[in-house]
C-alpha cells in the first residue's frame, strides 16, 4: 500500500479520534466512581492561562474533520466560538467527527493534494497548499489538543495510560 495523503491524516486522525472518545469514556467512569461530576472536568485547566478542557476537544475535532472541511472550501479560519457543551456534549462531539471521517474516502482526500487553502486569523491569511497545511498546521494542532485533553484528565486523577493515548494501532493482519 502506498504512503498518502489519506494514510498520514485521516487514518491517524481516527485511530486517535477513538482514543479520545475512550479516554473520555474513562473520565466519566472515574467521575462516577469518585462522586463528582463530570461537568467538573470541562472547565479544568493545567494553568490559569491555558484554555479548559472543553476548549482542547473542541479543537481536535476542529483540526481533523474541520481541516478536511477547511481544505474542500479553500478556507480554514480557527474556532472563536464556544458553544458551551457539556461534557456528554462533547463526547458527542468527538463520536460524530469519527463517524463523519470514516465516510471520506481516501480518494477524496488524496485528491486534495495540490490544492490551495488559505489559513484566515481575522485579517490575516496565510496560503498553503493543502498537503502542507494539513501536514504543518491541523496534525501537529489535532496532537497538541488530544494531548493537552488526556493531560487534563490525568490531572483530574482519571487513571489512564499510554495505551489509552495510542489507541487501537493498525497491527499487520
């Protein structure tokens, strides 16, 4: 099998996808199991300037499904919103992104190649073409927020490990 476009992002992007969705899993069982509410873990923060955790699930859908969405429209602009979801809400959220990428072919992602995107940051905008965005800026974003949510978690005392992070690996059959 050759190395694509689609193998380097949307493969990776799910495998990790479902590990979120586990270790979200995991964190609500271990809410449960302590006695608090899971709503208490969307607000946390590692530090007082860093954004919380609904912020960092947020973003790695953002920066998987909404990157490939961003690079079909030619524009990929950040996420200045917060709906405000709950943290049902957000495994949702994750659960949706996971099923709508397993629906992108990998023709149609390799197709992108190629292709231009303009990164837009209120006035400013970078071009990109579209390989080097996903490869340069929505990967390296989606693991820095995967990362920074399972960090979070750990914080909360949630007792989760490397493999919880890696997730299911694609294991020569």
């Amino acid at each position: 099998m050759a190395f694509s476009l689609y193998s380097a992002t949307v493969m990776n992007w799910l495998q990790a996808l479902a590990a979120v969705g586990g270790f979200m899993e995991r964190g609500l069982a271990h809410a449960q199991a302590q006695g608090v509410s899971p709503e208490d873990y969307v607000q946390a923060r590692i530090a007082p300037d860093m954004l919380p955790l609904r912020f960092q699930i947020i973003s790695v859908v953002h920066h998987s499904l909404g990157a490939i969405e961003g690079v079909r429209a030619g524009v990929f602009a950040p996420r200045m919103d917060d709906p405000g979801l709950d943290y049902a809400g957000l495994q949702v959220l994750v659960s949706d992104a996971r099923q709508r990428l397993e629906a992108v072919s990998p023709e149609q992602v390799n197709a992108l190649e190629g292709t231009s995107v303009v990164f837009k940051l209120g006035e400013r905008q970078m071009p990109f073409h579209a390989e080097d965005f996903l490869m340069s800026f929505s990967v390296p974003n989606f693991y820095f927020h995967a990362t920074t949510a399972y960090d979070l978690l750990r914080m909360k005392g949630v007792p989760l490990g490397k493999r919880d992070f890696l997730g299911r690996m694609r294991l020569k059959a």
